[in-house]
C-alpha cells in the first residue's frame, strides 16, 4: 500500500486575472456556493483579491434526485453549516 500524500492546504487564494468563482472553487475541490458565502461576495472577485478559502473537512458529493438534507447530512441545519445554503437541487456538488 502506498502512503498517502497530505498536501497543506491553503488558508488565502489571491484571485488571478481571468479567474472566476467557478474555477477557483473547483481548483480547491469546494461547492462555488460556499467559497461566494464565506467571502461574501455578490458577483465575481477582482484580479487581486484575496479570497478566504473555507477548510474542507467533509467529503464533497454531487446530490442526485429525490435526495434530501436529512439524508445527506443529517439534518437540514447541519446541510446548511456544512454547505453555505439552504437550496438543494439534483446535480449540485455539495459537502457531507
């Protein structure tokens, strides 16, 4: 058996130019919904800008039909703490 490499992850991320939301929350393998959340951002972060990137402490998961938040995480409050949001819809990658 191989060990496994356990890279530090990165606490900040300072956007490039070009970047989007999108890019960068799959760069660090987290919900896009979740990294506008935490860095309360409304539209798409600036060249420059330094963004928090949340610590990732659950396994992420893309949600399938008829699935619910009890389901998933247990309880709706626990998908919402975990996920940054209250909509759960088929397809959406999400942490649980």
């Amino acid at each position: 058996m191989k060990p496994c490499l356990n890279l530090p992850r990165p606490t900040y991320y300072r956007v490039k130019r070009g970047q989007t939301l999108l890019q960068i929350a799959s760069a660090f393998g987290i919900p896009p919904r979740l990294l506008a959340k935490v860095n309360a951002l409304t539209e798409e972060p600036r060249a420059g800008q330094v963004l928090k990137i949340p610590a990732k402490n659950c396994n992420l998961y893309r949600v399938r039909g008829a699935e619910s938040k009890t389901q998933l995480c247990g309880s709706p409050e626990a998908f919402e703490r975990k996920n940054g949001t209250h909509c759960l819809y088929p397809e959406q990658l999400i942490f649980l």
